[in-house]
C-alpha cells in the first residue's frame, strides 16, 4: 500500500489540516489525565496535533514519508515536537503499550479485507490491559459510479497550479469503492509532474464491524454513531473495544 504522494498530500492539507468540533470533541471525551495514546494511519497530524496541543502524551504512525514530513513541520510550527514514525499496520510491533488507541476520520477503511484481522491483532497486544480501541470505519451506503475522470480539486502552489481528477466504481459483491486519483502539477500551462493514487475504500456494516472485533479478541465492544460529526448532517461511526 503507498498512499499520499507529494501532490495528492497538499492538497490533502488545503482541506484537511486540523480537526475540529464535534469529530475533535468525540475523541477527546475518550482520554483521561495521564493516558498514553497512539494514532495509526495519523497522516498529516490532523488529530495527533490537536492532542499535543492539550497536552495528550500521544504518537503515531503512517506509511506515507510526505504525511510524516507534513506532521512534523506543522507541529514545529507549533513549538511542538510530534513523536511519528514510519510503519506499516501489519508489521506493527512496538515495545511501548498505550492506553488508547485510535484510527479516526475512516483511515481504517483503506486496509485491504486481508489484512484487517493482522492489524487488529496488532493493534491489540500493543494494548494495556483495559486499553481500548477506537476505529472509524466507512459504513455501507449508496455509491454513484463515476467512470470518467472528473476535475474534483485546483489548489494554487506558489506559481504552479495542483489539479485533482477522480474516478470512482463501486465494486457490490466486495462493497469496495474504487477511487482513483489524479493529481497534475501545471507550469505556465503545462504539466510538469503527475501522480496517480489508488484508493480502494471498503465499505462495512455496523454488526460486522462489532464482529470484526469480537472476533480479534475485545470485549465491551460498542458502535457510536456521532451525528455531526463532521459538520451538521454529516454523522460518522466509531467503534469501540476494550481489552
């Protein structure tokens, strides 16, 4: 899996940079005074810069370098120091065990079906005991095709101009929304750079994603639904196992 190119993490950023209200406050209301908390898949530092700010004693990980990069110069920026490394989910096996750990905005929907039970197992034993978990996951909803690239995104960069394309087919037998992404780099008319993404998005149920967990060895499992989440209108689903 390779995600987030040099392109594609910028404009990632122009929209995406620094969570907020309701999506913030919901993982927030999760830690306790002196809790130790890990973010995988934390990108550009979205959530885990936030969690610095208020004194949170967290660190995290990605497979993407220019996510990484991204973190660390923002929170310098910040006069922070961000704790991130790079790592693959399903070689994930640090010395250090968290209090809690957390996957929000989706991220975990990217795993590939194959591997989410490794990387839940992972997950696990580097939990304290009565450690939790918190998980986003994308539920299963309506996906329009859209076969044809379509400009989703122009974001201005100094003198040069980034443009999104997107593609997307949705897949029902494996409830898998393929998207495709194109990113151009234009200089005086003329493109420079290119970058391709693929971004395969696995849709759950929310009984499933219950099971996911049972089945990798938590108990207490619960599905929160946050209805405006991620602004009025817009809900998200976390779930939630305990060890």
């Amino acid at each position: 899996m390779d995600y987030y190119g040099e392109l594609c993490t910028k404009v990632y950023e122009s929209g995406k940079s620094i969570a907020e209200g309701e999506e913030l406050a919901f993982y927030l209301s999760h830690v306790t005074e002196g809790m130790k908390v890990l973010e995988p898949m934390c990108g550009n530092g979205r959530m885990l810069i936030p969690f610095m700010q208020r004194g949170i004693d967290i660190e995290g990980f990605d497979i993407s370098d220019e996510m990484l990069k991204l973190c660390v110069v923002k929170g310098n920026e910040r006069g922070m120091e961000p704790r991130v490394f790079h790592q693959d989910m399903r070689h994930f096996n640090r010395q250090d065990t968290y209090d809690l750990i957390m996957i929000p905005f989706g991220s975990f929907s990217l795993l590939p079906e194959e591997i989410v039970p490794l990387c839940l197992r992972n997950l696990k034993e580097s939990l304290r005991q009565g450690g939790r978990l918190l998980i986003t996951a994308i539920i299963q909803q309506g996906a329009d095709d859209c076969p044809e690239w379509k400009e989703t995104n122009r974001l201005q960069d100094g003198k040069n101009t980034i443009i999104e394309y997107k593609r997307m087919t949705y897949d029902k037998d494996s409830r898998v929304l393929n998207s495709k992404l194109k990113y151009h780099l234009i200089h005086e008319g003329e493109v420079i750079k290119e970058e391709l993404m693929d971004f395969p998005m696995r849709m759950y149920g929310v009984e499933e994603c219950k099971e996911l967990l049972y089945k990798s060895g938590f108990v207490n499992v619960i599905a929160h639904e946050v209805l405006d989440g991620y602004g009025k209108g817009n809900p998200f689903h976390v779930f939630e196992g305990t060890i």
